[in-house]
C-alpha cells in the first residue's frame, strides 16, 4: 500500500512537471489544468489571513495570476504547489497590512513562540471524532472558533491541520522555520479545543461516540 502510494505521487509529480513544462513553451492554455487542484488549497490560505470571502478571492486570483506571471522562477526545489501557496500567503499578507496599515495588530497576533498557553480544564480531553465535521453545525463552530486565534495560529492550523501540507511545505510557505510550525500548531490545537469542548461536551455530542486518537480536522 505504502510503495503503491508513493508511485502515485511520483508520478502527479511527473505529471505536474510536464505540465510545467508545457507552459513554458507557450502552451499557456494548460497553466488552469496545472493550478486545478489547488485552487481550494488556495483560497483556504488567503481566507486563513484575510478572513473576508471577497477578499480571499480577490487574492487567490491575484496570486494564481502572479504564479503563472512568475512561472519561469519556479525551480523545483519545493513542491509546485507550495510555491503557489506561498506566493498567496505574500498576497494577502500584503493586503491585510494596506488595510490595517493604521490599525495596531491585536496581541494575540505579535505573540511569539516564548509565550505559554495554558488549556482550561474540562471533564474529557479526548478528541473530536472525525465523522462529527460532517455536520454543518459542527463546521460552523469551528469556523467561528478560528477566528478566535491570533494570526500566527490560524495561519498554521489551516494549512497544516486543515489544507493537509506537511511541517515542512507550511514552514516553506509561511516563511517559518519547523520548529515554530510545531509549537503554533500545538497552541492552536489546544485553544480551538477549548473553545470547542463546551459544545462537543453538551448538545453537539449526545449522540455521538468518542474514539481517542482521531483528529477533529
């Protein structure tokens, strides 16, 4: 099973190169086919930033246009898509400082690796099971939790827990080093869970079943 996924993603590799490949040589029309499977990972990380949906848009279109303006600097020394992923994380970065260019960042968002959080008490710390996410109820609260986190762990959580990038394409992409991808990560993990257990432990839950181990994401 493991050596039959791993050719399956040399090969999207191979595939993606040629792809790349086409483009270069004016075959300009196949750049859409080549960010398709993308484009969810990134309006995800501009909307992450931004947390505006016409703003997320507008930058994702913004950086798919910069991608295909700037192709011929990409090297392949990261993979294709978090090449893409980070020149939208830049994009809407930048966005978010012109609009707040007068507005001092909240605390939470300068926060810096030394800081501690400390996770509240409650009565089961076992995880979300996974089958829950597929209510919409259950969707909406964490979205609304998110926005509780400060910048740099939402940034995190969502492409690492969320978008599925592994510790070091979400380091490449947000210009961070690994170690600082874990310790946000941690934090993140543990603030939603707080801010999640009132409901997972009352109404939301009743009928439902915990199975330890299993990410709520």
């Amino acid at each position: 099973m493991l050596g039959r996924s791993i050719a399956l993603e040399r090969s999207g590799e191979l595939d993606e190169a040629s792809l790349i490949r086409r483009v270069l040589s004016g075959e300009h029309e196949v750049f859409y086919e080549l960010i398709r499977p993308y484009e969810r990972r990134v309006y995800a990380a501009a909307f992450a930033i931004l947390r505006n949906e016409a703003d997320a848009e507008d930058v994702a279109q913004e950086a798919v246009l910069k991608a295909f303006k700037h192709i011929r600097q990409f090297r392949g020394e990261a993979r294709f898509s978090t090449w893409l992923i980070q020149i939208t994380v830049n994009e809407a970065r930048m966005r978010r400082r012109k609009a707040h260019a007068n507005i001092m960042e909240p605390i939470a968002d300068r926060q810096d690796e030394e800081g501690n959080y400390t996770p509240r008490d409650f009565a089961d710390w076992r995880e979300i099971p996974s089958e829950t996410l597929e209510r919409n109820e259950v969707r909406q609260k964490l979205a609304e939790a998110l926005t509780e986190l400060g910048q740099i762990y939402r940034e995190v959580f969502v492409l690492r827990d969320m978008q599925h990038f592994s510790i070091e394409e979400t380091a490449k992409a947000l210009g961070i080093s690994t170690a600082s991808v874990k310790t946000r990560l941690l934090r993140a993990r543990l603030m939603l869970r707080d801010l999640l257990a009132p409901g997972f432990s009352g109404a939301w839950s009743s009928r439902l079943s915990f199975e330890k181990g299993t990410k709520p994401w």
